[in-house]
C-alpha cells in the first residue's frame, strides 16, 4: 500500500527543516514584537512623565517618535519575514513539493 500525500510530505527531512526553522524563526520574531509593543505599553503605564516630556522647545512630545517608532519596527519584521519567506522558505516548498509529487 503506498503512503497518502500527506504521510510523504511529513516524512520528507526538508519538509522537517522548513517546518522548524519557520517555526522557529516566526517565534523569534513574535518574541520581539512582544517585547516592543508591551515595552511601549509599560512606559505609558510607569512612565508617563517621559514619554510626556517635550522635544525641545516644540509642542511634540517623546510618546510620538517612540509610538511612531513600534509602528516602524512592525513594518520592519514583517518586511523580514516576507523576504526569508521568499527565499529560503518558498526554496524548500518547491523541494518538497518536487520530490513529493513525484
């Protein structure tokens, strides 16, 4: 009897590459939004006084650039992500696919 489709593809090792190293590197990235955006919220909670603080003599204060900032770095690991995806992991897709539906 031969193996379904799905039982081949979780078999394949490059099927197990991609699937850890996606992982792996998509949690690495959620640790680090986490670790910006929950920072951000921290300041708002524990130090107002900070990010109320003025930028020299204009009406802006330090809460806008460091809010803009989060925004910023959303936009950056995304843009990373995307690009690895492009790659590496859409390289090992097309391995595992070619192998499997041979």
């Amino acid at each position: 009897m031969e193996p379904s489709l799905a039982e081949r593809i979780s078999a394949n090792p490059d099927y197990q590459k991609l699937k850890a190293s996606r992982s792996s590197f998509g949690w690495k990235l959620t640790l680090a939004m986490l670790v910006v955006y929950y920072g951000y919220i921290l300041m708002i909670a524990f130090n107002k006084e900070l990010l109320a603080h003025r930028i020299g003599e204009n009406v802006m204060t330090w809460g806008i650039p460091i809010g803009f900032g989060v925004i910023l770095f959303t936009i950056a690991i995304t843009a990373i992500y995307v690009r690895r995806a492009n790659s590496e992991f859409d390289e090992l897709t097309e391995k595992v696919r070619r192998e499997t539906l041979k």
